[in-house]
C-alpha cells in the first residue's frame, strides 16, 4: 500500500542510496533472486534519527526476500517478473515503478499507468491507500502534507505530480 511503501522508498533514496536511482534499483530490483516478501526498515539506513521515528514510531523490521519458497514440482523458484501478461496471475494490488522523475505508484486494479511521486517529496506526507485515487490523470492522493520543519538532512517537501502518462516500462 502506498501508505506504507512510499515512506520507505523515498527515505531509501534520500538517505541509504544518496539519491543514486541506479544504485537503489540494483539493490531493490537486480540483486532480488525472486521478489520481495517486506521491505523493512533497514530501507532506512542513514536516515536522521527524527525522521526514522516519525516513520516508524520507533519499530524495527527487517527487508525479506521471497527466498524461501518451494515450488509444487520442486524445482527452483523464478524472478516473479511483472509484465502487463503476468499481472493478473500475480495477484498484485499495487506496482512501483522506479523512474528518474519519481516513483511512478500504478492501482493495478484501476490503470496500467500512475502517478509519479517526485524523488524530493518528503517521506512524512500521508498517502491514500484507496486504490481508485490513484489516477494517470491526476496528481498523487495526498492525504496530508507535511507542514513543519523537516528533520535535519531531509530535503524540503515538493508537490506530488502526475507525470506524463506514458507506458510503465517494468524491471
């Protein structure tokens, strides 16, 4: 949910990858043998303690992958790659499209394309989880925007956008 993921991919690329894209994608996308079970907050490495907190109130989890399982033949399990094909036999709510711009958040239930929600925004602005208020053709569902002062090192919030829409190229 957007709600839960968002926070934690914005403050992975502010803060544990440096705002490096191609480093947060090899780590989340390229070095995953088969898809994630959780991202959890070890996403948050080298963020300041505030914001951490805030994110968090405190809890720890840590990143699973999906290493663990056995398939009905035996054989080895394969990368669960995403592709407008293999969506609906995924059973996946919700994809998240790493784009230099932003995070490109896709309702698989609704569209094939989303908004992008910029690199700059601030992890603490609260999302919609609804699946329906996330349109191409709107900005991204801000439920609350963050106000206040931002934790030291955080950047300034910026307005969510819409990007252009365009096909979701998938890793």
């Amino acid at each position: 949910m957007p709600s839960h993921h968002l926070p934690l991919l914005l403050t992975a690329y502010q803060h544990r990858f440096g705002r490096d894209l191609e480093t947060m994608s090899r780590h989340l996308v390229d070095d995953v043998a088969v898809g994630w079970d959780e991202l959890g907050t070890d996403l948050l490495d080298g963020a300041p303690p505030a914001l951490v907190t805030a994110l968090t109130g405190g809890e720890q989890w840590p990143s699973r992958t999906l290493d663990h399982l056995i398939t009905p033949d035996g054989s080895p399990p394969v990368r669960m790659t995403v592709t407008d094909e293999t969506v609906d036999a995924q059973d996946m709510a919700w994809g998240y499209v790493l784009h230099p711009k932003g995070i490109e958040v896709i309702s698989l239930l609704h569209e094939d394309i989303g908004p992008v929600v910029d690199w700059s925004t601030d992890p603490r602005t609260v999302f919609s989880d609804h699946p329906g208020a996330w349109s191409s053709l709107a900005p991204a569902p801000v439920i609350r925007a963050v106000r206040s002062t931002p934790p030291q090192s955080t950047p300034a919030p910026a307005p969510a956008k819409a990007g252009t829409p365009r096909p979701a190229a998938r890793r």
